[in-house]
C-alpha cells in the first residue's frame, strides 16, 4: 500500500475473475449490468448463501434450528431461496409478515418481534398464526386482547431484555434500559399471566447483540442466555418450550478483521447442550442470523461517471451511493468511518496503481463508499463493486433522498 492509502476491507471469499473482470456466480459484472438494463444494482449469490447455511449446518449441534432475520435483506428471491434453507424467520414488521406469507413460508415458521407493534399488526400476525415475540406487558395485553376478539388462540413468546450484552458487538441490543423486550425481573409474572389467559406458550427470545466476530464473547453469551431462561422458566413454573438463543454472528468489514470462528461456537454449543437438565429435553433452540447469512453473498455495482482532482486528491465519482449503500459510507451503525471492501470490477486482477476517494452521487460530504483506496488505475465507465452488501444495504439506505433512482437487484 502506498503512502497516504487508507486499507479497504477484505474482499469476500467466492468470487472470481473472467477475463480480469470481477464474476460473480460465474457471471461478469459487466453481464450482469446488462442484464439489469443499467447501474447501480445489487447483485445476491445464491451458491454463496447456499454454502453459508451448509457451513452453519456443519457447525452447529441439529437440535439448533437456524432462523434468519428478515430485516436483514427482506428481496423477494432471496426469501424464497432462503425458504428452502433455512427452519424459521424472524419478522420485525407488518410489511415483513407480508412479504414472508408472499415467499410461502408457514407461518408456523414466522415469528415477530420488535417494538411498537401496531394493533392491525398484531392482529394480522395472529390470525396468520405467527408466534409474538412481546416486548412489553402492554403488547401482550394489546395481543391477548386481539385474539380474544379474533375467536383466536395467541401463539406468544417473550423477548427477554438480558441482563448482560454480547461484548464487543457492533450493535448492543440487551444490558440495561432498553426499548427492546421486558426486563428479566419482570418475566416471570408476565408468562404466568400469559399462560393463564390460556395463550399458546411458546418460551423466550433472548437477543443480546450484533455483528460480533469474537467467538468466546458469542459462546458466553449464548451460556449466559440458557441459564437465564431456564432460571426464568423455573421462576414463572412454566415449561421452556422453546429458547431463542438470539444471534450476533458478525462477517469481516474492515481491514484487521478476522472471521468469526464458528466451529468453536458450535463445538460449545455441542457440549453445553446435552448436559442441560433432562426437563429440557423437549426444548427446541435456535440462532437467528441476518448479516452472516447473506452478507458476504451481495455486491453492490455502480459505474464511475467522473473522474476529477481537488487538492491534489483523486475522486472517482459513481452513479450509486449512500442512498443505496448507507452502512459503507459509514452512516449505519458505525463511530468511526472505515473503508468497506471495494474494488474497480472492471479491472479486477489489475495491480493498485492510484490512491483515489469513491464517491457517490450525492450532494453530501457523507456520500463516500471508499477513502483514499489504493485502486488500479481507473477511468470513468469502469465498474465499481462494493462487497458485504447483501445486508443492510438496499432496504437499509435513504433510496428516496435525492430523487435518484432505486436500485436494480437480482439473485443469480
Ligand atoms: C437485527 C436483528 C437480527 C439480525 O442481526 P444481524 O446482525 O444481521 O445478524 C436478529 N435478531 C434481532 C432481534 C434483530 O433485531
């Protein structure tokens, strides 16, 4: 790297070079521009998702069920695909539960958690027969209160606000005051009631972070979190049905990042499990993943249309941008802007040869999906790839600002 250049984030594994183009799945960047009709698009690997869930297979003990989070990555082809894949999916909207009905999933399959339900959501998430994840006493009376009216049996389950966080996570969403589930002191007395009110009882969701690539601190955390749910289960004398063990699971991002080391989390999970007491043999367990899924399996492509100087700094500048990228410009979750992993598809066996900053196409200083990369020698036409896009990017980015166009996505 030269002097002056900022690292760019380490460029997934699974993707090629044709004819020194980036290819994914086989197909030059340049094919799958045509085929879409224009820039920027979003293009998701299916072969790519489809090893990450066999290599989640692989690691983790059968009894754990694996669950994605739609939000996440919520396009229509992908749902479907992940359908075939994966046990269950994990709603966090109204407009989730729809297009999750539209994929084909069971709604045995469903479940929907998340703060600020709608009444209208609640009422179309039982009459499907989606499990509620309830995030507060007042949810669960709103909740009862629907399928009372509805003739309806709720299916409910409790998303426990923990006690404790998952450390060193991007995104801490346990420990402390928090808008998200009920607080552990608070449980037991709600799923008595709930029980009570004769609702189907369906156990706890317990989700205490994001984007952690360090195994020992998911490990922990998911020991932390059985122990707190059976503790409850015993609390409230109810039976521990089911036990959301929640997720975290992060991909590498930035320079320096290492890969989670998922065999470890599984081989814990191997040995911890079948040592739980026998009243929790019938207790169904799972993980729900977003980003580790399908976030090394999306590329982001947009077209450099200019290319200009300033101060003695380079600016390649490219008809996508923040509005359909937002987390790579580093205004999605993130303190510290870092580079994303990025690379000149067009030239993508090519040597650095330039230091240069990608911008996009908006007109703001926060439109910046690369700092001083060290790129090949790039011209304007040439085709920019952004990669760990395939979370968190099209449905997680201001597509409306600026009056620019969405982007194209497709699943090949
Ligand atoms: C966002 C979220 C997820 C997915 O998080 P990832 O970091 O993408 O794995 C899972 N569960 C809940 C409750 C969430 O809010």
């Amino acid at each position: 790297m030269s002097a002056g250049a900022r690292p760019l984030g380490p460029v997934p594994a699974g993707f090629g070079a044709i004819d020194g183009e980036l290819a994914i799945a086989g197909l030059r960047a340049s094919e799958l521009v045509a085929r879409a009709g224009n820039t920027p698009l979003f293009v998701y690997s299916a072969a790519l998702i489809r090893a990450r869930v066999t290599e989640l297979r692989q690691a983790l003990p059968a009894r754990v069920a694996l669950h994605y989070a739609v939000k996440a990555n919520p396009f229509a082809p992908l749902l479907a695909l992940l359908a075939e894949l994966v046990d269950g999916f994990d709603i966090a909207s109204g407009g989730e539960l729809a297009l999750a009905l539209a994929a084909g999933i069971a709604p045995g399959r469903i479940s929907f958690a998340g703060p600020g339900k709608r009444d209208d959501e609640l009422a179309a998430a039982l009459a499907a027969g989606v499990t509620i994840n309830l995030e507060s006493e007042g949810e669960a009376a709103r909740a009862l209160a629907i399928a009372a009216s509805l003739g309806l049996r709720a299916r409910l389950a409790i998303r426990v606000n923990p006690d404790f966080d998952l450390k060193g996570s991007g995104m801490k969403m346990g420990g402390g005051a928090k808008p998200f589930g009920v607080d552990a002191a608070l449980v037991p007395a709600l799923a008595r009631h709930i029980v009570a009110q004769g609702a189907e009882w369906r156990g706890f969701h317990i989700f205490a972070g994001s984007q952690s690539l360090d195994a020992e601190a998911i490990i922990t955390a998911q020991r932390e979190t059985l122990a707190l749910a059976m503790r409850l289960a015993a609390e409230a004398g109810v039976a521990l049905v089911h036990c959301n063990l929640g997720g975290g699971f992060g991909i590498p991002y930035f320079a320096g990042d290492q890969r989670l080391d998922l065999p470890r989390i599984g081989a814990a999970l191997d040995a911890g499990l079948p040592a739980l007491p026998a009243r929790f043999a019938d207790t169904g367990f799972c993980v729900e993943l977003g980003r580790y899924l399908v976030g090394e399996a999306g590329v982001y492509l947009t077209r450099i249309v200019d290319r200009k100087h300033s101060h003695g700094e380079t600016f390649l500048v490219c008809d996508g941008g923040l509005h359909h990228q937002l987390a790579a410009s580093g205004n999605f979750g993130t303190v510290v802007r870092r580079n994303y992993p990025l690379a000149n598809a067009s030239r993508f066996a090519a040597p650095a040869e330039e230091i240069a900053t990608v911008v996009g196409c908006l007109c703001t200083p926060m439109d910046r999906l690369a700092e001083r990369a060290h790129l090949p020698q790039s011209a304007v036409g040439d085709l920019v790839a952004l990669f760990c896009a395939g979370a968190y990017g099209a449905s997680a980015s201001p597509a409306a600002f600026l009056g620019h166009s969405p982007a194209a996505e497709m699943l090949v």
